[in-house]
C-alpha cells in the first residue's frame, strides 16, 4: 500500500478523500487513524519515523516489509548513516553560492549544519568516538566534533601544509591499527579498548598520492606516490591494518603496508579483448572497495565497478575467487551479517542480493510501481542495520528500508 497525500484522489484505510471535505478536524483523525494503521505493521519507533513528516509532502511505501521517505538535502556527492543512525551528506546551498554539511535525524528531523570547508566536500569517515572526518576539493581533512557541531582539527593541503594534499581529496577512512579486536566483529569494529591517540586516517587524492595522518601529532606520517602516476578513486581501511586502493587510470587494486608504505599486493587477473591480452582488477573504473569477513582471523578483499561486476578476492594468492555480473554498473556494496552481499546498480533503483557460496543472485529488490519512471535512479548508498535491514539511497534522495 502506497499513501501518497499531494494527490486528492486517493483510497486511505478505506476512506475515499474525493467525498469528504478536507478540514483541520478531518487531518487530525486522519493522521490519528494512519498512525493507528502503522501501529499495526511495524515497531513505535519506525511509527514515529512515518508520522513526524508532513503528509503533504512526502509518501510512504508500506508494500511488502518496506517504507521509504524522503531525505530533505541535496546531496551530489556523498552520504553516509552514522552509528546512531543520523544521515551526513555534503549540501550545496544555493542561496548562500557554497557547500556545506548536513547531518539530519530522521527520527526527530532535527538538522545540524557545519560551515568550514572552502569547496565541496567529497567523502566521509566515521572515527571510533563519533567524531566526523570529511574530506573536499579544497584539498583539506577536517574532524568535527558533532555534540559542539565544531571542526577540532583540519589537516591543511598543500602549500599551506608542504606535506599535504595538493588536489581534491576522492576517499578516506580511519586505520585498523588493532588487528584483534577488528577481526572480532569486522562489520562493526570493536574500538572501546583502542586508545584514540593511535587513530589515524588515510586519504586518496587526485593529486595521485596516499596519505596517512597521525590525529595525535596532526602531521601526515607516510606519503605513498607511484612513479607510474594514476589518481587514486577509492580507498579502505583492511582488518589487518594494511590499506587497500584502486586507481583510476590502470583499474587496479592494490594493498599497501601501513608502516612503511610499500605495496604487498597487487589484485589483478588476465583477460582477453579482441585476441589481445590485458591485465587488471576490473576492465573499467572500480566504483567500490570493501572486504568480507571469513573467521576471525581471515578476509576477502570484494570489489565492484563500471563494468557490470563484483569481484572476490583472496588475499594470499592474490587470485579472482569470483565474478558476479550485473545488468548495470556496479555503485555500492554492503556485506550482511550471513556473510550475502548487496549490490545498488545504477539504474532503476536495483538492489541484487547475492549468495557467496552458491555465487548465485538470491533476490532482487526494486520499487515495481515506479521502475518505469526511475531508469535514471541509481542507488547511492547501501548501508546494513544492526538489527539486519538494508537502508539504500537514491540519487533522487529517496530513502528506503527493506526488512530482512
């Protein structure tokens, strides 16, 4: 069932709104009756959720074990759901001519902004206290504290800083650098035992270098440059505390030593293009980097890209276990707790949910009644809940809920 509440014309729990008179008092018993309805089908907090929006203006899907609302910003870039659920995306404000950031609690719709970047902000990280990293295409990091809505430290690019970036910053994320207590639970680290002054933060950049930053000293520790230079797209943080990364120009991942920058390994298989041989990781641009947890002790690297798949990776051989292809390109990846992997594709809002141990697609989820209208929606954002359920966001900034 679907309550759209811009449109007259519509059935709501069996009451015809084109023969009734819409007054204040009609509103009221009508919310009353729809949040009575919800009751019914999900928790009072998801009711809450639902019920805290202004029916005028957003709708929600309630088919199936899903709902989905409407996130308030644009976003061109980037968004993530933060540890308590909050949603962070860049926001470019078009009134004011400058870029900024967004952090909005659905529940309560209460909205913080931060004001420092100089440029759009292109990526973000979550460190172990709560505390935001964000990096921009004013070549600057910067960490904010969320409960002062106050930026702590900035991480200066070049020539401010001679051993800072010296172009836009595409990805970042925090260091394992405590391997027993990530490989506990790598879905959802365990930091409480980590000291905070051993954080520290890696950085791509188009400036074609990785970065390590210490957060104790504030200073970049390591920079790792190629002498075959490529821009760095995407980087992740690996459970064993070294640092895995795809380039832009060769299509290539890479795992890099955290301690000393140099590179372990690189993941990379053979093909053929008309008779002619090549090799790389993908035949096209890797849009995402991530691993899946084996045991405690043992990972595989996962990656998706342009060209149609994901791919698994086993990281002592350095060898392709596994291609799974799609009908589209490859945007977003998350890693459920029965170890299946979600894939968001760039268009018609698709979600594949996929089977690692029979390589096999389980289930599709999409949005049936407007995938005619949505061949332009990519999936920007795939994110699992603790209690099981995917959040996915679109670059329309429809935000949905799947239940498990």
């Amino acid at each position: 069932m679907c309550f759209i509440f811009d449109v007259t014309n519509v059935c709501v729990i069996g009451i015809n709104m084109t023969t009734l008179k819409l007054n204040d008092n009609f509103i009221v018993e009508l919310r009353n009756n729809i949040n009575n309805y919800l009751v019914t089908i999900f928790p009072k907090d998801i009711v809450k959720i639902i019920s805290d929006y202004d029916y005028d203006c957003y709708y929600y899907n309630l088919e199936g074990t899903s709902y989905s609302f409407q996130y308030p910003y644009t976003s061109l870039f980037c968004m993530r759901i933060l540890p308590d659920r909050r949603i962070v995306s860049d926001h470019y404000d078009e009134i004011q001519d400058k870029s900024n950031i967004k952090v909005w609690d659905p529940l309560t719709d209460k909205t913080i902004t931060l004001h420092d970047h100089l440029d759009t902000v292109l990526c973000f990280a979550v460190l172990p206290d709560g505390r935001l990293v964000s990096g921009s295409k004013d070549t600057t990091i910067k960490i904010w504290n969320l409960q002062t809505e106050k930026c702590e430290h900035t991480f200066e690019g070049y020539p401010n800083n001679p051993d800072g970036h010296s172009s836009l910053i595409n990805s970042i994320d925090v260091l394992y650098d405590n391997q027993t207590d990530v490989l506990s639970d790598v879905r959802q680290p365990l930091w409480s035992t980590h000291n905070q002054k051993d954080h520290r933060i890696v950085s791509a950049s188009h400036d074609c270098t990785i970065k390590i930053w210490n957060l104790h000293t504030g200073k970049c520790d390591i920079t790792i440059s190629e002498t075959v230079k490529s821009w760095y797209y995407k980087i992740a943080s690996l459970p064993d505390g070294r640092i895995l990364s795809s380039s832009c120009g060769s299509c290539e991942l890479k795992i890099w030593n955290a301690q000393n920058g140099t590179c372990d390994m690189i993941l990379v298989e053979n093909y053929y293009i008309h008779k002619k041989l090549f090799t790389s990781s993908h035949k096209n641009t890797i849009t995402y980097i991530g691993y899946i947890s084996d045991s405690f002790s043992t990972y595989r690297v996962i990656s998706g890209a342009s060209d149609y798949t994901i791919k698994i990776w086993n990281v002592k051989t350095g060898k392709c276990e596994m291609t799974l292809n799609h009908s589209h390109r490859v945007e977003y990846i998350a890693v459920l707790p029965d170890e299946r992997v979600i894939s968001g594709l760039a268009a018609n809002r698709l979600l594949n949910v996929w089977n690692l141990k029979t390589g096999k697609c389980d289930s599709v989820l999409t949005d049936d009644k407007n995938i005619k209208n949505s061949s332009y929606d990519w999936i920007k954002y795939v994110h699992v809940l603790s209690d099981g359920r995917i959040v996915s966001i679109t670059n329309d900034r429809l935000i949905r809920i799947w239940g498990q």
